[in-house]
C-alpha cells in the first residue's frame, strides 16, 4: 500500500489555535479512510441495494433520507440523496467488495477513494461551528448519530454524517481540501481548536 500525501498542506500542523481562554472546544482532524464508494441504485432497487450493502458490509440501511449505519469494523455509509450511499471504511478492498456484492441490475458502484479528503470534527462546540457554515439543523434530535447529508459551503460539495454526540465526518473533495479545511479553522477560531 501506497500511503498517499495529505491535500492539507503545510498549514494544517497539530497544536492549539483561536480563542481557547476558556479551553480547547473543538478538535479538528484528517481522517484515513481508505475505501469511500458511493452505492446508486437503479430506479425501484433502493431496497435491493440496501440488502446488498447490508450482506457485503454488514450494515443496517433503510432507503429514506438522511439515514445511516455504521459496523464495528469502521464501515459506515448514510444516503446522501435518493437511492445513493456514501460507504467508507478503513480497507483499500471496500470499492472491490461493494462491486462483487451489487449486481448490474441493482445499481452501480463507483470507488472515490482517490478523489475524497475526510475531516473530522469533534468536541462540545462542533455543532456551533459547522453551523456557521452549513444551513443545517445539526441538534443531535434532528441529526441523530449515524446520519448524514450532501451539502454544499459556497460551491463546494460536503457530504456530512454524524458519528457520535460530539463528532462528525466530513468529506470533502480532494482539491478543494486545503480551502475548506482552511475555513474550518477559521468557523472555530471562537471557540478554540486543536489540530491533531
């Protein structure tokens, strides 16, 4: 395996930042995921593809919106539109394992892995800050863990899933990484964040 260079640059370096009088609220992090593939269904299958997802990744999805799952493995997915999962987990073999499991008369699978940054964001004030970004209702009752959403912050496209009470990934474009890690930060300047 290949370990591939972070998009992030030299700017994105591990230590305190902002605000953080009051303490370090936020931790905002780059997260290795090496499989992220986004399952389609075709139009009728959205059943058949959450069973398929369910027998090759071990994951419980229904087809409505806003949903997800996650295994103990590290594997989640959650809809990020009609008929469409975003699936990530930790093996390089995710893309390989999803195309054997998802027939052509189901839907299609296609690996972004190469295409896809993860950021993660966690702490008692994350909310706060991705709701300075995002018009998003992020109360953990409209947003409840494992859940997700395809968003947009000024043109760029986030895909959003909630993975604990105080944590979120999100995944972001390879080459608009930087930028937006960039305005991350400064969303959490306030409130103070490390950079891990």
């Amino acid at each position: 395996m290949v370990e591939r260079a972070s998009p992030l640059g030299s700017d994105f370096r591990p230590g305190s930042y902002g605000d953080f009088a009051n303490g370090v609220e936020v931790t905002i992090l780059e997260l290795d995921r090496a499989g992220i593939v986004e399952a389609t269904a075709w139009p009728g299958q959205e059943k058949a593809l959450c069973e398929a997802l369910a027998g090759a990744c071990n994951l419980r999805l229904s087809a409505g919106s806003g949903n997800g799952a996650a295994n103990r493995e590290g594997v989640c997915a959650f809809n990020i539109g009609p008929g469409r999962f975003l699936v990530s987990g930790p093996r390089e073999t995710l893309a390989h394992e999803m195309e054997s499991a998802v027939p052509d008369t189901i839907g299609t699978v296609t690996d972004l892995s190469h295409g896809r940054t993860v950021l993660g964001i966690e702490g008692p004030k994350a909310e706060w800050v991705l709701a300075k970004l995002f018009a998003l209702d992020f109360a953990s009752a409209a947003f409840p863990v494992h859940s997700g959403c395809a968003t947009a912050h000024h043109e760029i496209a986030v895909q959003i899933q909630r993975r604990g009470e105080k944590r979120f990934e999100l995944y972001v474009l390879r080459s608009f990484a930087r930028s937006f890690a960039n305005t991350l930060r400064r969303a959490a300047e306030d409130v103070g964040y490390t950079i891990k």
